[in-house]
C-alpha cells in the first residue's frame, strides 16, 4: 500500500521575500502589482506616508511652491507619491509657463485644479492690482513734483472705474498685453452661442461673419436608401452625415460638426436656471420679484399618447416627426388662442395699464448694470404685450413671447456681444455674467482657463 504523504505547507516571512508553496513574491513585485491594480487612482493600495514639504527646491519662488503644495496636498489621498508630484509640476508648468500636454492629461489637470486655480487666481488678481496702483500713484508724484495725494473727485472717479465692469482691464503680470483669446485658433474668432436649436451654427457663423454652408453630398452621392449631407465652415468641409432621410443626414451631420467645433472654438449658453425679474400685474397694481424659471427656458407641452390626434395619426401609420414622404413638414401642431371675452375677430381691446410708468421702469432698467432679463407674466394683454416691444425696440433691447393663450409671456434682454461675454466670464469673472452664462474653452485654450473645460449640455440642440 502505497504511503500517503501530506503535502507540508512551508510559509516564511523575511524582510525582502515571502514563501508560500510553489510561489516566491518579492515586495518590489507586490509592490508594482498593487500599481497595475490601483494605476494611481484611489484604491487604497498606495501609500500616504510622505511628506509634502520635501519636493520643495532651493531655488522654486514662493508664489510657485504655494500652488504646487496646495495642490498636492489636496489630493495626496488620490494618487500615487510619484504620479501626484508629476501631475503638481504639470499644472504649475500650465499656469506659469503655458505648457501643452496631451489632451487627457490636460482634461486631468484641468478637473483637479479647478478651486485651487481660480483661488490663487483671485488672490494674485488682488496682490497685483495694489502693486500697480501704488507703482502708478509714485510715479505720478514724482513726475509732478508733489507728495500729496490726488484730488477726492479724482479718487472717486477712479475706484468707480476700478469697479466698472465695462472699463476695468484684466491686470497682467508684469504690465504685459492683454491675453488674446483667439490666437493660434483653428476657426479664428468664431464663437458658438448655443441656442436655437440645430439653427445655432449658421446663427454663430452669420455673427462672426463666416461663411457657413449645409448641403446634400456630392461625394458619396445620396442613394434612394441612403442619404448623405454635408456642412462647410469657410467652403471647408468639416463634417459629413448619412440617414435613410434627408433629415437623418443633416442631423448627424450637425452632431459632428458641433463636436468638432466645441474643440476649436469657444462655446456660450445660456443658464436656464438664472435669475430673472418677474413682473406682474395684480388687481391692487404691480408686483416685481426674482424667479428662475425664465419663459426662454418653460417649454410648451408636445403631443403624448392622452392626446386623440395622436392615436388617430398612430393608426393611419405614423411613427413620429414631420409629414410628408422624406419626413420634412412641421412637427408640432399649429397652436391656438384661447379666446377670454366677447370681442370679434380682429377686435382690440384698449390697454389698461399706464404705460408712462412702464417706460420709466424699462428706461431705468437701460441705465443700470443689471444683466437680468425682465418678464412681463401672463396677467398682460396681447396689447400690452406689443406696447412693451415697442418700447424695448426703442431702447435698443431685445424683446421676445414665449408660450401660447393664457401662458404667454414676454422676455427682454440686454444686448450684449458674444465677446463682451466671454471677457467678462473669462476674464473678468464678472458675476453678472457668470451666473447668467455658462462658457466651454476650446482645448487650445485649456491650460488658460482650466475651469471651463467641461462639455456644456447639449440636450435638445437636434431638434
């Protein structure tokens, strides 16, 4: 009988080896495993125990080392020792330096340090603008010969120049030029203000006085089963689509070309949440306050399965979108007018408001620096409403109805150029227009404005 020999299990724990079975596993290999596993990201498997302050140089300043400290040590518990210092160094090669690096590594960057840039941002913001105002000021008593200082009048006028958002210029380090924000840009100065649907980038190209084109391929020709559109910014071709429709084509081409754009050129939105000035009138006279639900934003109810037009045109064989045999007719029903009182057709009622006082509200809205849109509520008149365009109109606003019968509401805006927008967000970072727009950089332009990297949403724009 053949003896039976138990496997004896032999474990012996050193410093630089450990034995178990058949395996041998040295801590160097335990080690670069744990770094294939982790690849720097978070598991726990790395470890926390080093210190910040060694990696400082001799020779680094101290305006550098604060903002490669701070952002080590905010996310010291995210990455490997290794990798956390690269990443530290390539975010202040990007702020001071203006470095490039690939496109992930610079999206990576750019998310990490988005409170820490624009902290130190604000804060070198402050420290220069009182080193240029004190230079200015000895330097004007010295070329006057006189160690008084400036007149009050004089003073006054310049801290409210110093506050003004439309005359205050980004301070530069070291009294250099203004940044270019359109420099080394594939498109030039063409900027995308996203709104308007798929009509948004002829709108942005008609602004920016480029040529913009969407027209059905030549090259692949469009086939019976298959069509093809094309779209040409400049008479080049930067995007091509195809759908079983002439529709389907020009949507997907759209999608690509707005994805290419997005890349190499600014884009605005905007905020659908941002506050507006409500105004409404009430049977004890008129009432203003703050919402942020703009009518821009409150879309009208479409056609559901409860709706008995639906069902019938479902039946008759249907599948949703236009009419027609390449789908081109309108998609949403004619809208209607729910009539309130006794007046025939073509009748008017007479305004019931003093519309002496509402130029006088508009008037003072021109004149102030609020960024606001106004919002005259349901409780207006259809002539109401026309009388208030035409005093937006002769103010230089921009006036629009949103809704339909008894929702219907009018918006004004302030005209304001889409560069105008982006200095101010940009930089300005003026919060007025900051809580009223959202802006993308394109990448080119990640490293400068590493806070406004993230794609902005998109939903809605194919219609």
């Amino acid at each position: 009988m053949a003896s039976k020999v138990k496997k004896q299990k032999i474990e012996t724990v050193s410093d630089d080896v450990v034995i178990s079975d058949h395996t041998i596993t040295t801590k160097k290999q335990k080690k670069n495993k744990a770094k294939e596993s982790d690849a720097g990201y978070g598991s726990g498997e790395f470890s926390l125990d080093w210190n910040v302050d060694d990696y400082r140089t001799e020779y680094e300043s101290e305006e550098h080392w604060e903002l490669r400290r701070s952002f080590m040590v905010a996310h010291k518990d995210r990455f490997e020792e290794d990798r956390m210092v690269c990443l530290a160094q390539t975010f202040v090669n990007m702020e001071f330096l203006g470095c490039k690096y690939p496109n992930e590594t610079m999206h990576l960057v750019a998310e990490l340090s988005k409170d820490i840039a624009e902290e130190f941002r604000r804060k070198r913001d402050q420290r220069l603008k009182r080193t240029f105002v004190s230079a200015s000021d000895a330097a004007e008593q010295r070329a006057k010969g006189r160690s008084g200082s400036t007149k009050p009048n004089q003073r006054q006028d310049e801290q409210r120049g110093s506050t003004n958002p439309y005359s205050r210029e980004r301070q530069c380090f070291g009294g250099g030029k203004p940044i270019d924000l359109f420099e080394g840009l594939r498109f030039g100065s063409l900027i995308l203000y996203l709104a308007g649907g798929r009509s948004c980038l002829r709108n942005s190209c008609t602004i920016s006085q480029i040529k913009y084109e969407e027209r059905p391929c030549k090259e692949p020709e469009s086939t019976e089963k298959t069509k093809y559109s094309e779209i040409l910014v400049n008479n080049e071709v930067i995007a091509v689509g195809q759908g079983e429709t002439l529709k389907a084509a020009k949507i997907a081409a759209f999608k690509q070309a707005l994805f290419l754009l997005q890349t190499h050129c600014y884009s605005i939105k905007l905020n659908a949440t941002r506050q507006t000035i409500k105004v409404e009138k009430t049977v004890n006279g008129v009432n203003i306050n703050v919402t942020k639900e703009s009518a821009d934003s409150l879309g009208d109810p479409k056609l559901d399965e409860t709706n008995k037009g639906y069902r019938m045109m479902r039946l008759m064989g249907w599948t949703g979108g236009g009419l027609g045999r390449e789908k081109q007719g309108r998609e949403e029903p004619v809208g209607y007018l729910l009539k309130s009182n006794r007046t025939g057709l073509g009748g008017c009622n007479k305004p019931h408001v003093n519309l002496g006082d509402y130029r006088k509200m508009i008037e003072n809205y021109v004149k102030s620096d609020d960024m606001r849109d106004m919002q005259f509520e349901p409780t207006f008149s259809k002539e109401e409403r026309a009388s208030f365009h035409k005093i937006a109109s002769k103010y230089g606003l921009r006036s629009g109805s949103y809704g339909n019968g008894e929702s219907r509401r009018l918006l004004i805006t302030k005209k304001v150029d889409h560069k105008t927008i982006l200095q101010e967000v940009l930089s300005r970072r003026n919060t007025k227009f900051t809580e009223r727009y959202f802006v993308q950089v394109p990448m080119q332009k990640a490293h400068l404005f590493p806070g406004h990297v993230a794609s902005l949403d998109l939903e809605g724009m194919d219609d």
